[in-house]
C-alpha cells in the first residue's frame, strides 16, 4: 500500500497536461487530512477526538462551513496557462504567486490555438459566456486567421529582440494566448474555494479544465476524505435561498398527483419576480428544481 510520502514523491514535479502545451504540477505540499483535525481539536479540546473520527469532523466543519482548520494545510503548484486565463486565475488574492517574468526572460514560445471545432457563440442570456459551437466549416478559417496571426506576432516579436528593443518592450503586441508560467501557492480552504468557482459548469472552459485536473489529480489523492466532502457539500450540494425554499414550500403544498408544471411553478414564483420578463433568479431556481426533479426539464423555459 501507497504510504502518504510516496504519494507526495510521485505526484511532485509530475507534469499534468492541460489545453495544447500547458500543465500543473505539484512542486510542495504541507499537511494532509489530519492535518484539518488536528487544527480542528485545538479549538475543541481532547475531548472531541473520544466523540468524533476523523472523517466526521472533516465533514462537520466543511458542512458548516467552518473553514479555519483548512488553512492549516497548504498546496504549492506550477502552472503554465495563456495569459487571458492566468487573468481569471490570479484574480483569486489569496495566494502567493511568482511568475515567469517577459521582462527579465524571453518569453515562452507557445500558444494556445484552437481546434476547427472548438469555437464557441456568445450565450444570450450570459454576457460573459458561451453557449454552443460555430460550424466547423467556419471554425476552419478562425483555426487558420488564428495560426497565421500568432506565427505573425512571434516574428514581430523575435525581429525586436534581434534589433536590440527591450523585452519589456518587444512583448507588448504579443497574443494574450501565449502561454506563462508560475508558481501558485495557496492553503486549502482557498484552493477549494477556488476550485468550487472554478470547476462549476458556468466557468469559462479553459479554466475549467486547469481546476477539474488540479481536484481530480491532485487534490483528491493528497487530502481524500477532505475531497469527499467537498464533492459532497460543494460541487454536489445545492444551496437554496430563502425565496428558493419559499417556492418549493408553496408548491409542496399543491399535492398534484399528476406532477407539477411550469404554469405551477410561474404561479408560486416569489413576488418580486413576478413582473420581470427576465429574472436570473428566477431561472436559478428553476433550474434547482429541475435538477432535484421536482420540476420537468422539457419545456420549462418558454
């Protein structure tokens, strides 16, 4: 059986792809499950540990949220990602971050590209997401205007340096989907938080792919029974607002043997979203509903 040192020493350095040329890895990690409780137990005394296993109390405080112990524990990745991802990620303040700097190095000479078939629409209903994807046909002349635009700029680039411009300077035309690199280091209660984000079906796909590899391939093996949790009560959990549990009660209280309805669900909508012709809120609840099966996906959203 894997002890918990060999697990560390094969996951360090082990370079997971992600996109076209980018990757995580782990380069340290400090604390483990027990680590969780251990900083749990300090607050509650010796006690606990008679009343309470590991596992439970793990699950307790991340049930409510009580997310100190999590902190105690603490994750250093390397990460190479396109610029206009990195943006996303580095917006998350509550790590420490070193990153592959163009100004004192020449920078990385790879960019994201995308497939023919991997172009996706702008979302209607979300401002800032997509929904769908172009026709290939289309997406073949993107593919190409894409190939041909970034092979430009790298040569625009590389004439500078040759020419003697200053790094600092030559990179300012360079694509945001050139790819950088840095070293990302954060505690637990953070990292989940950042993956909740970051994982959910409503993130941008890119970064969606960096998180799901960061909990699935690195996360889950190194803090197990903190990752079952989180699966449970974060990526699997439904929160319900106080307007959300007002329409269930209401239409609870329907009792229709033959399965309830949008018209039913429209009729005990929450008052303050009834004269709006479009409610985010609204939809949100709904599709909660649905994904609970109180409610009929088909046809639910006229």
């Amino acid at each position: 059986m894997t002890t918990r040192s060999e697990k560390v020493e094969e996951l360090r350095w082990t370079k997971f792809p992600v996109l076209d040329d980018g990757f995580v890895c782990l380069v340290d990690v400090m604390g483990d499950d027990s680590s969780v409780v251990q900083a749990a137990r300090v607050s509650y005394g010796e006690g606990t540990k008679k009343v309470s296993d590991d596992r439970t109390l793990i699950r307790y405080l991340l049930r409510h949220r009580h997310t100190t112990p999590f902190e105690m524990a603490e994750i250093k990745l390397l990460v190479r990602v396109p610029m206009d991802c990195w943006r996303q990620w580095i917006r998350h303040r509550t790590a420490n971050v070193n990153e592959y700097s163009t100004r004192y190095s020449v920078a990385i000479d790879a960019a994201q590209t995308t497939a023919p078939d991997q172009w996706r629409q702008q979302a209607n209903l979300n401002r800032q997401g997509s929904s769908g994807a172009l026709p290939v046909e289309i997406g073949e002349k993107l593919s190409a205007a894409e190939a041909k635009f970034q092979a430009d700029a790298r040569q625009l680039y590389d004439e500078r340096l040759e020419a003697g411009v200053a790094r600092e300077q030559a990179r300012k035309d360079l694509p945001l989907a050139t790819y950088t690199e840095a070293y990302w280091k954060v505690d637990l209660h953070n990292l989940l938080h950042f993956l909740a984000l970051r994982m959910d079906s409503h993130a941008q796909e890119e970064i969606r792919h960096y998180s799901t590899t960061i909990g699935e391939n690195i996360i889950k093996p190194l803090f197990p029974v903190v990752w079952e949790a989180f699966e449970d009560y974060r990526l699997g959990g439904k929160f319900l607002t106080r307007l959300d549990a007002g329409v269930i009660q209401r239409l609870m209280q329907l009792q229709k043997p033959g399965g309830l309805t949008e018209e039913d669900f429209l009729a005990v909508q929450d008052e303050t979203w009834q004269d709006l012709k479009r409610c985010r809120e609204r939809d949100e609840c709904r599709t909660k509903l649905q994904d609970l099966g109180i409610l009929p996906v088909a046809n639910s959203n006229p």
